[in-house]
C-alpha cells in the first residue's frame, strides 16, 4: 500500500522479515523516495530495493545509487 507515495520504507517491517528469515533474500519496495531510504533498508536486512517510481519522479538520481555503490565499496 506504499508504492509510489514517497512516503518512506517500512524500515521495521524489513527488520522484523530479516530475522523472521535470515536465509533468505527480501527484496523492498514501497515509500522510498531518497537515498537515504536504500541505506535505511541496506542496514534493516534488504537485499535489494525495487525503485521505479522514485526513479521516474527523478527523487532518486542514477547519480544517486553511483554515489551509494562507490560509497559501499570504499567501506
């Protein structure tokens, strides 16, 4: 019921399924509007981010995730 509102993750939820399910891979989607939202969800468990509307509205740039994988890789 959060995709495309912008209105942020549900960081909890996405905490919550990785230790329900540690072996598994959890994708996220739904609210993520900015870049911090895909650390957010990196940091809560998720193994990937689905982004299309925030990649369509332009709120995440491709300039954006560049900046986060080099950031990660860096770490």
């Amino acid at each position: 019921d959060m995709v495309g509102s912008g209105d942020g993750p549900d960081v909890a939820l996405m905490k919550r399924a990785r230790k329900k399910y540690p072996g598994h891979t959890l994708i996220a989607g739904g609210g993520i509007k900015f870049s911090t939202h895909l650390n957010e969800l990196k940091i809560a468990g998720a193994d990937g981010v689905l982004v299309a509307t925030s990649l369509h509205n332009r709120w995440i740039t491709r300039e954006d995730v560049v900046k986060m994988e080099k950031d990660n890789i860096e770490r």
